[in-house]
C-alpha cells in the first residue's frame, strides 16, 4: 500500500466529501464484520507511520490513540470510529476497501458455488450500490461486469480458498470511461449508467485502471480488497507510443461487451 504524496490530499479531499455528505452511499457492513474491520485498523495504524512517517503520525493510548495525516492537516481519533473502523481506514489513504468472509454453504441458484461474500466496505472510487450488495456474492457484486461469471468468478474463488495471512496477491484491470472525475464509481450509480450510454468521440475518453491486492487477516479470517485508482485522459496517450500500442493491441483482442479484457496478477511478499 503506497500512496502517493501529489495526489494524496485531493484523493483524501474527495473521500471525505463522500463519507460527510452520505455515509450510506459510501459505507456498509454486517455486525458480524467488527472483528475483520477492528484488525484491519490496528494493522494500518501499525503499518502506515512506518511506512510513510513523512504522512501519518499515531499517539495516544487504546481508543484515545489518534492519527494524523500531514498533507490534508486533519485527525482522526480511534474510538471516534469504534461501530465503523473500516471506514477510519478508508478515510486515510488512496485505495477503497472491502473486506470478504467466507460463507459456510456455496450458494445455490442464482449463485451457485460461491464461497464468499461482502462483510464490510469503505468505497469512494470503485463502485456503488454498497447497501445492495452486502452479504452478497462476488458474481452479485460483480454484475455489472461483463463475462465476469465465464471469466474471474472460479479464478477468484480459487484465489480466495488459496489465500494465506503471510502473502498477499495482486491484480489489474482497466475500462474505459466517460468521466474523468475520479470520485465518479464506474458502476452501481445512474450517474455511471447515464455515462456509458452516452457517445463521445474515443480520445475525450478516460483510461481507468485500478490496482487491487488481496489478503486475509489472521485472526477474523476475513479477506481485506484494497481497489487502488489510476485516471488519466486518453489522449495523454499521444505522448507514449509504446502504451498506446499496448492498449490498441488490448483492445483489438476483446470480445463483444467486455468490460475488464486484460488483467495481470502476482503475489505481494
């Protein structure tokens, strides 16, 4: 999880806008999930000073520990945020958050063999519909994605029964999009609906991509997604002929109403 000091406050800035004017737009969670989103905070309050103490500053004690980021001037204190931690988390770097538990039964019609579902999520950038989707399926949470159910599903749940505390796993993907307002989710809203309705000439499009990590928690079990987001106009393009080729070449290969054609995965140590 690294952030990026130019874009931190803005990014942040747009976060907080989010959560301040409509909590339930931007937050949602399962009683059950207090443990995975308690553990969570505790491992970005250890992590983040020591990883970028030129960001975040942490003192105090217990509920009264507060941390402090540098480049928007706020703090935050923990025990402000003891029903909603995950959003504490959310609200203090870059990337959206989503924690995942595993259900006991694979589901069965309409969603047959998944093993997961949505416990809790923080999410400014990636998609809406939070209230809709907790407690459900990744193939639920993924719908608007075409082929997501011939082409990530099983990979993804594979992925998840395969995970372990000590390593965490990455992947990439891209779109296409309309907007070049970062705090614009791509799906799950009618602002992004009406979006992709819309025709507009290909080099007043957006390229957006987003980093995703993958890690289970020790001691909830829970599974932390992290979705990370990269705008940048498509006609920035023009100045590096070897991306633009590389995205040409994407997307002379895709199929019919693909949303998410290229991805690439790897293993965080």
């Amino acid at each position: 999880m690294v952030q990026d000091p130019a874009l931190h406050k803005e990014q942040l800035g747009h976060k907080k806008a989010g959560f301040d004017s409509n909590r339930a737009t931007t937050f949602a969670a399962e009683e059950r999930s207090l443990p995975g989103q308690r553990e969570c905070l505790e491992l970005f309050l250890d992590y983040l000073p020591k990883r970028h103490p030129e960001l975040y500053t942490v003192t105090g004690d217990g509920d009264n520990r507060t941390i402090s980021v540098s480049s928007t001037g706020e703090m935050h204190r923990v025990g402000d945020y003891a029903a909603r931690p995950l959003e504490l988390c959310n609200r203090i770097v870059q990337e959206d958050l989503v924690l995942m538990r595993a259900i006991d039964q694979p589901t069965t019609e309409p969603f047959g063999g998944a093993k997961h579902v949505m416990t809790a999520a923080a999410v400014v950038f990636s998609f809406g519909d939070l209230q809709e989707k907790l407690s459900s399926p990744l193939t639920f949470i993924h719908a608007p994605v075409p082929n997501f159910e011939e082409d990530l599903n099983k990979l993804l749940n594979k992925t998840f029964d395969s995970l372990r505390p000590e390593h965490a796993v990455w992947r990439n993907n891209w779109l296409l999009v309309e907007s070049g307002d970062i705090a614009t989710p791509s799906f799950g809203t009618p602002e992004a609906l009406a979006a992709r309705k819309q025709l507009m000439p290909a080099r007043s499009r957006f390229l957006k991509v987003e980093l995703q990590t993958l890690r289970r928690l020790k001691k909830s079990n829970d599974i932390l997604f992290t979705v990370r987001t990269f705008l940048q106009p498509i006609s920035r393009l023009e100045g590096d002929p070897a991306a633009a080729a590389t995205l040409a070449a994407s997307l002379r290969g895709l199929r019919p109403a693909s949303a998410f054609p290229r991805t690439a995965a790897g293993t965080v140590a």
